[in-house]
C-alpha cells in the first residue's frame, strides 16, 4: 500500500515571528528589536516569507509598514498557530498533568470582550488548563494578587510594588484613539491637539481606573492637569452613541472603536504627535509562575483585535 503524502507548509515557524513582529512594530528596525536580530536580518526573512508565497505582505506607508490584504489574513491566522503550538508543546512534554488552576482579573475592563474565547482556545487545546475569570478585582488587581485572591492578572497602568512576591511578563500594545461625529467641528482635523479636550467634553468610561485616568492624563498633558469637562458612561454603546450625537470627544481601544466606524457617522481621529500606545502586562504571582507563563505565552500571540 503506498504511503500517504501530504502537502508541506511553505512559511515556518520563524516566518510568523518575523511577520508578527513587523506588524506589531510597524518597521523593520523596531521588529529588529524584539527579534533580537540587525535590521537586515529582519528585512530578508520578510523577503523570504515573500517570496515563498509569491505575495506581498506589507506595503509602505507615511506610518511605516502597512499589512498589505494577504498580510492581514497571515497575521490573524499566524497567532493562534503559534499559540497553539506552544500549547501542544507544553502538552508533549507533560503527558499527563496535573489540572492547572488560575483566578485571572483584568485592570482594563475591555479585556473582558476578547479573553474569554482566548481562554477557550487555550483550554480546548490543554485541557487540564483552567481559568476562571474574578472581574470583582478589576479596580484593585495588584492588592488582589498580594493578598492571594488572584494569581495573575492582566495590567495596563499598575506597578508592581517592590520585592519578589510578585513578577510579571510584557504581552503587547493596543492604541487610544478618538471619536467624534462626522459633523462635529474637529471632525476635518488632521489630528488632536490638548487645547482641543479643553474646548469639548471628553466621553469615557465610568469603569476607567484612576491609574489609567492617570497615565492618559499625563501621555496628553505632561505634568499639567487642566480641569475638563466630562462625561462618563458605563457601556461602550453608550460612549460611541454619545460621541455619535456630537457631545464630545470619545476615547477608546482602537480595536473597540473598530466595528462602530463603518460608515456610522463617526470621523477617528489620534492625538498629534506620537500615537497613544497603551502596553499590557501579565503580572502573577510567584507560585503561579510555571502556568502564568504558559498563559503568557499564549496570551502574546492572541492580542485584541478589531473584527475584519
């Protein structure tokens, strides 16, 4: 009987991480980094993932390198293979674990759209994988972990006090843009400027940490603190319904803000100068190191993502 073939892949393991880390970073020299490899190296394995698909992956922009369409279907398809690798990995290693158990809060309340099928993905592929989720600690993540009431927790503003109880990974980056309505005023402007949330309301979320308050307060402001004028609301719908009707400026993830700009009566805008970039941490508790990282890895290759 003859054997079986199969078609073989064409891109490999270290073909996703290139393109992964380009589209993350926007440049060769950025990916460079992150890769630990010259800027040159960067450049011919994009080549060379190029060119075993015979398709362009990325185009130049003014902002950098922009995934080109085949490049967007690569990079969404590209993550939960590699995520699911790790996993298989960690599976073959330990054929037969002992269940995982891990209380996961998350200090952005939004995280709470995409991490559940993330999670299931994971659990699906290492079933002795469990997570449960405890939204009660969002606002206090850190003195939840302290206390032993979490074992990890997903953070974008908080610090970790000093000492070895606690430890922490970084994931990825998302990006804080703006709304307004297409007929509101800044609507035709290039971009934001500070003098501008001082003319109209900002439009938040009433689910914002003081930490988070305080990091965009400082991206925007520096060191001043203008006194603003606000409305804040507790359901994205709301924030976007409110920024529709020209009541304000709306800030949100880019990835959040995504499905409501099709063609809805909103204009996107981003703050002049260098954009709002917002870094999400994995932060776990010391005995919980082993699974945490494995969560962390996964999580890295499974970052929010606007719906295509």
């Amino acid at each position: 009987m003859a054997t079986p073939t199969f078609p073989r892949p064409r891109l490999d393991v270290r073909d996703l991480e290139v393109v992964l880390a380009i589209a993350a970073a926007g440049s060769t020299v950025h990916a460079s980094a992150s890769l630990h490899l010259t800027q040159s190296a960067v450049s011919r394995g994009l080549r060379l993932a190029e060119e075993k698909l015979g398709l362009r992956l990325f185009e130049r922009t003014s902002r950098g390198l922009s995934p080109t369409p085949a490049g967007e279907r690569l990079i969404a398809g590209a993550r939960p293979v590699l995520a699911q690798l790790l996993a298989l990995e960690a599976a073959t290693e330990t054929p037969v674990p002992e269940a995982v158990r891990l209380r996961i809060a998350c200090e952005c309340y939004t995280a709470y759209h995409w991490l559940p099928a993330t999670l299931a993905d994971l659990q699906r592929t290492v079933r002795s994988f469990e997570v449960t989720m405890v939204p009660e600690h969002s606002y206090t993540p850190v003195a939840a972990l302290l206390a032993g009431d979490l074992d990890v927790a997903l953070l974008t503003t908080s610090a970790l006090p000093p000492g070895r109880a606690l430890l922490e990974v970084p994931l990825f980056s998302d990006e804080l843009i703006f709304l307004v309505s297409s007929d509101h005023p800044l609507a035709g402007a290039a971009s934001l400027t500070r003098r501008d949330f001082t003319e109209y309301p900002l439009i938040t979320s009433s689910q914002t940490s003081k930490p988070e308050q305080t990091r965009f307060f400082s991206h925007v402001f520096g060191r001043s603190r203008p006194k603003l004028a606000s409305l804040r609301f507790p359901l994205t719908e709301v924030i976007v319904a409110a920024a529709r009707a020209g009541q304000g400026i709306a800030v949100l993830s880019e990835w959040i803000a995504a499905p409501y700009l099709e063609g809805r009566g909103l204009a996107r805008k981003r703050l002049a100068g260098k954009p709002i970039e917002r870094p999400w941490r994995l932060a776990f508790r010391r005995e919980s190191k082993e699974a945490a990282l494995r969560l962390g890895a996964a999580l890295r290759f499974a970052p929010p993502r606007a719906p295509s």
